[in-house]
C-alpha cells in the first residue's frame, strides 16, 4: 500500500471516530438511571417551587406563586386550584418506574414524545412539556409527558410515557397525568364563595330598578322554615325550587373567569336583576346573575358587605351570646371578601345559574293566566 493511500485512510479512520464518539455522546443518557419500582422524581425540592408551566399542543397554562397564593397567568391573575398543584406535585413525587429504555427516534414519535419546540414534528408526534421552577429562575424539572398507557376494554388509564427534558430515556411511571395537561380554565380556584345553606338568614330579589324588591324569603332561625314576606300573598310555595335558590351559594362551582377590565352587560348594575342573600352574621352577598346567558355563558358577579344583625326575638343565655363572633371582625371579613371578589365576574355552568331565580313564578304555584312575579 502506498504511503500516501495509508494516510487517506488514516483520516477517514480519524473521522468515522469522532463521528462515533459524538453520536455516543448524544445518544449516552446524562443522567442516572432510576432502578425499576423506584420513584422517578423523590427528589423533586417541592418546597423551591414558585412557577409551574405547561407547554405544547393547545394553550399554555402558567402558574405563579405570588405573596400567599397561586395565580393563573393566563387568567388575568385570577388564584388557582392550590389543591391540584399539590395533588400534581404529589403524584410526580410519588410516580414509580415501571419500565425504562432508550428511545429510537420512532419511538419518540409513536410515543409523542418529540419536544414541543421541535420544528419538524408533526403535532400528534410532540409531548406536553411540564416545567418547573424555583425563586432564582432555574429550571428545577423539565418533563415530557408523552402518551397514556391504557388497560382493559375500557381504556382505563394505567401509566404514563415520560422522559426528563432532551435525554433519549424514556420511562413508563405508574401515575397517569393527562388529567392535569388541561387549558387554563380548568386551572382556577372553582369556588369563589364559601356559604353553608344554614347560614341563609333572608333571601331578596331586586330589580333591575334597585327599588323594585319582587319578592324576600325570611326565617327566623336555622332550624326553621323559609316564609314568604313579600310579596303579601298567599300562595304555595314550590320548595324544590325555593331550596334550589337558598343554597345556590354553597353549591356553586365556576368555570372560567372574564377579564376583569370589560365587564359583560348582562351583569351590570341596572341591567341585571340583584339577589341579596343575608347570613345570620350580618354578612351580606349581593348577586348579580343577569336574566339569561348571552351567547350561550351564563354569568355572575358578587358584592359583599356586613350589616349589624338585629337584636334576637328569643332570650339567649350568656353562654350562646359569648359564642357569637365579634361584629368588628365579622365586617373585617366581609370587607376583606368584597376586595377579592368585587374585580372579577364568573362563568358558571347554566344548571348552576338557573339556581339563581329572580322570577317569583319559579317560586310559587301560579293560577292559570298569572304573569311573572
């Protein structure tokens, strides 16, 4: 062999070589391997976590940890469902590995397991990216999440593909998380207001004039039933619905929120009719539920505020009296509700909504030829 023919093929040697040891070095996982039945993330530092973004296919969803509370960014700040993160965090802390290998490029497709920022990846090809980070900004976890292994005829949810930012290994963990990969609607605190039905002392309806009262609902003590004061007439009450209307503040749940610097007018003051439930605390709730749901959302905004109760028709004894809470701190709450609650107006569900009646006739048996009340 010529000297000059060996030196060529020396080079190409040289050359297929580091081509090698670069494609090891991309293919070569650069972390540690979780041992199978091991947690994958045990080490996740919870308590560092201030923000928590999702990210790929539909809407980005991200959640920040502001003064005391969690917040949705793409709901205008509005507080998040503190339950779900922690039931998310949880579940990553707690999933275990039941499966581990190193991912072809097709497995990474037939998986969907391709990064989110993979430009040539088709949409059905790419994961949903969960990341997590601490107070100086860095990156505490970046996950994957990939497809769902089902179980059964049923296709119950039994496991989830993940893998740990661009390393090629991808572990199958027992805890499904395609519950939490939602829009960030699904991310809001859903229950804006926390009033047991006993705590209803008196129920109007207003309006939309704010002098038009067309009908008030009194009892005069917990244990007791609801009577008609207004209007004076004597008709049968339809106690389903009555029922309905009384506890229509502890049974709601809302769906999304608006943006808080366009308020719809359906839900305005003077266009909406107006509910005031008063608690035997002296805590008030004005409602405003609008008369329909425009365009298919059914709205609803609340006020707060605090009025002295009046003074008990029965003889208490010390006992009781020392029990009840201190007026003063009563108002504090009410005003420190209203500041939380004033901003904003809600979406709820229309079965929801019509729990809010403002028409007597839903109230009370009604002779034939009887209009609205």
């Amino acid at each position: 062999m010529k000297k000059r023919t060996f030196i060529i093929l020396v080079i190409i040697l040289g050359i297929l070589v580091g081509a090698g040891a670069v494609v090891m070095h991309f293919q070569t996982p650069r972390q540690p391997a979780v041992a199978m039945g091991s947690p994958l993330l045990q080490s996740l530092p919870a308590n560092d976590i201030v923000s928590i973004k999702f990210d790929g296919v539909g809407s980005p969803v991200t959640l920040n940890h502001m003064g005391d509370q969690w917040v949705v960014q793409e709901r205008f700040g509005y507080p998040a469902d503190f339950k779900r993160i922690t039931d998310l965090v949880h579940d990553l802390k707690d999933a275990k590995v039941g499966r581990m290998f190193v991912a072809s490029e097709a497995d990474l497709k037939r998986l969907s397991l391709k990064s989110p920022d993979h430009k040539e990846a088709l949409d059905g090809e790419k994961a949903m990216r969960v990341r997590m980070l601490d107070g100086q900004g860095e990156v505490v976890l970046d996950l994957c999440v990939g497809d769902t292994r089902t179980r059964g005829e049923e296709k119950l949810p039994d496991g989830q593909f993940v893998r740990l930012g661009d390393d090629p290994r991808v572990y199958l963990i027992d805890q499904p998380l395609t519950a939490y990969l939602t829009g960030p609607a699904e991310w809001v605190a859903q229950t804006p207001v926390a009033v047991e039905g006993d705590e209803v002392q008196e129920v109007r309806c207003l309006g939309p004039d704010p002098k038009s009262l067309r009908f008030a609902f009194v009892r005069p003590d917990k244990d007791k039933p609801f009577e008609m004061t207004h209007p004076k007439v004597s008709k049968k009450i339809k106690h389903t619905s009555l029922n309905r209307l009384t506890s229509a503040l502890s049974s709601l749940k809302i769906s999304d929120v608006t943006d808080p610097s366009t308020m719809p007018q359906a839900v305005k003051a003077g266009v909406s009719p107006r509910l005031i439930y008063t608690l035997f605390n002296g805590r008030v709730y004005r409602v405003y539920p609008g008369n329909d749901c425009p365009e298919g959302l059914c709205y609803v905004r609340f006020e707060v505020d605090y009025q002295p109760p009046g003074p008990d028709n029965a003889q208490v004894n010390e006992e009781k009296e020392s029990r009840k809470p201190d007026p003063r701190e009563t108002a504090k709450k009410a005003e420190e509700e209203n500041l939380r609650l004033h901003p904003w107006v809600f979406i709820i569900p229309k079965w929801q909504h019509k729990a809010f009646i403002t028409h007597l006739d839903e109230l009370v048996e009604t002779q034939k030829g009887e209009g609205k009340g």
